[in-house]
C-alpha cells in the first residue's frame, strides 16, 4: 500500500500553490491536494501530515482527524463535532456559568455539561464546543476572561489559552 503524505512545495514551476504527495505525484493547487486526499482516504485539512499549522512556526496535531493524518478519524471527528453542536446550546452554557459566582476555568464548565449529559470523557469534543460558547458569551458581554494567555508567538499577534479563566460580568 502507497503512503500518502502531501505536502506544500516551494519554488516549483507550477507556483506557489503547488504540494507533492510522497507517492509521487505533483498537484496544483489546494483543491487539488484535498482531492487527492480524499481519494487516498487521507485528512483533508492536514493532508496526511497529521499536524497542522496554526501560527507561522507553531505546529500541533490536526485537530481535524486528532492527529492520526487518515479521512475516516476525520469524519468521525466532523461528526462528533456536528453532534457537539446540537447537544450542547448556549442556554445550557448560560446555566451552568449563571450557577457561579466566582471566576471559572473553561474545564470547569466542559466537566460540569459532560457531567450533566451523562457523557464519558471522549464521547463528544465538549471542551472545544464549551470554548466556543464562552467565546460567543463573551462577545455578547456576559462574561469576560480574566486569565493571562499562557504563550505568546512574536512573529504574529497570536496568544494561546490552556484553559482560560472568565467571570460573569454581573459579578465583576
């Protein structure tokens, strides 16, 4: 069996849009990589690689097919994702954060949903969708982070968050 790993290419005479699979072929452009991708059962995000870029300099594990560079672990991951999002709603979020009165981390309140859906650890992606909804309580001026970020990469504007920290505005 071929491995298929695909990566972007610099200095080709196709462009600066060019990525090579290690099984030898040479594609033109992203849609063409993803495709072929696709076809080799291969991530569409990462493109086989199993990690992904999220800062100029700053690589982790695809958060799209948690790290393994294979398509079926990125639709099961899609699909738990899609799930996530209709088991777990803002006003369910709004309710467990409106029970404290003093700041919180995220992880407290992704414990507090799992517990209160019954979910074993790794059945859903809880704390990215919690994170979500903290972001988009934030953004509507209900709670406010109060943690310092916890790295900061000096190429680009990023700060990253272990498990930030936010109190309710009401309590402030």
């Amino acid at each position: 069996m071929t491995e298929h790993t695909i990566s972007p290419q610099t200095g080709s005479l196709l462009g600066d849009d060019t990525y090579a699979c290690t099984c030898g072929a040479v594609l033109a452009g992203r849609m063409t990589a993803e495709l072929h991708a696709s076809e080799n059962n291969r991530c569409t995000v990462c493109l086989g690689t199993a990690q992904e870029e999220i800062a100029p300099g700053l690589v982790r594990g695809c958060s799209s097919c948690a790290g393994t560079g294979r398509r079926r672990e990125q639709i099961t991951w899609q699909l738990a994702h899609s799930e996530a999002e209709q088991v777990i709603t803002l006003a369910m979020v709004r309710g467990v954060v409106a029970q404290i009165d003093r700041p919180f981390h995220l992880s407290e309140i992704a414990d507090a949903v799992r517990a209160g859906l019954r979910l074993v650890p790794g059945r859903l992606p809880v704390g990215p969708r919690v994170r979500d909804l903290l972001l988009h309580l934030q953004a509507m001026g209900e709670v406010v982070m109060v943690s310092a970020p916890d790295e900061l990469i000096d190429d680009v504007p990023t700060f990253l968050y272990n498990d930030p920290q936010f109190q309710r505005v009401g309590t402030l």
